[in-house]
C-alpha cells in the first residue's frame, strides 16, 4: 500500500513539473525618478551624474560623448516585483554613473529601456522584467556633458 501512495504522489509531481518550469516573465513600466531619488538618498548615487529619458528635456547644451548600454539581474526571490526593480534600476544606474565618471561626463542621456534589444521609450518610466526569481533592467544611453 505504502508503494502504490509512492507511486502516486511521484506522478502528481512529474505532472505538475511543467508548469513549474515556466518562467514567470512580467513586464512593468515604473517611475523612474523615483528610484533615482531614493539611490541619491541611499547614497548609491552621488549626485554627480544627471539622468534624463529619452524625450525628456535636458536643461542646457549637450555635448554627447559615448554611447553605454547596461544589462542588470538581481535576485527578485522574496522581494514584491516592485521592490526587485526598484533594485535592479539602481544597480543599472551605478553602472551608468561609473561608466560616465570614466569618460568626464556629467550626464547619460537619451535613456531607453534596452530590455533583448527591444526600445522602450517614455520620459518618465522605465521597463522592468521581473520573475519569481529573478528581476531584470537593461538601459541604453548616451554619457554626455550637459552645459
């Protein structure tokens, strides 16, 4: 008897594999200077590099340097999609700012979402893709001096 429950609680799992082996893939499109705020108040952010979305206006003249591309993962396990992005995006953020500070720029402009090279373009939000395990940002841009 004992076997015959074995046997059944092994085929109710292999049945239900499938549908635990797809992956959750849900696009967001969240405020992004919102997240910049709190980065620069967390201090993951210095302050020294500006960001502006593509559409969004630049106060000054542009001197575009360099173009940078960013493609972040973070662990989204236990976090709401929210907060994994939130995260994500501030991670991308430092890596922009990095890349801007190496070339003496003050600026990465013209921001899109880059997520598989696919453009997401909108002056305030950003596009996050967000699993049960994982949460993903890839951003595109141009490091610039803003004058």
């Amino acid at each position: 008897m004992q076997l015959k429950a074995l046997i059944t609680s092994s085929a109710l799992l292999l049945a239900a594999l499938p549908g635990l082996s797809q992956a959750r893939d849900t696009t967001l499109h969240l405020d992004f200077d919102a997240i910049v705020a709190q980065a620069t108040q967390a201090g993951r952010l210095d302050g020294s590099v500006k960001f502006y979305l593509a559409g969004e206006q630049v106060p000054g003249k542009v001197a575009p340097l360099n173009d940078a591309v960013t493609n972040k993962k973070t662990n989204a396990f236990n976090k709401s999609d929210e907060e994994a992005c939130a995260w994500v995006l501030q991670s991308a953020l430092v890596t922009l700012q990095d890349a801007a500070k190496k070339t003496g720029a003050n600026a990465v402009v013209d921001i899109v979402s880059y997520y598989k090279r696919n453009e997401f373009r909108d002056p305030q939000k950003y596009e996050c893709h967000a699993g049960a395990f994982v949460a993903g940002v890839a951003l595109k841009g141009k490091l610039a001096n803003v004058q």
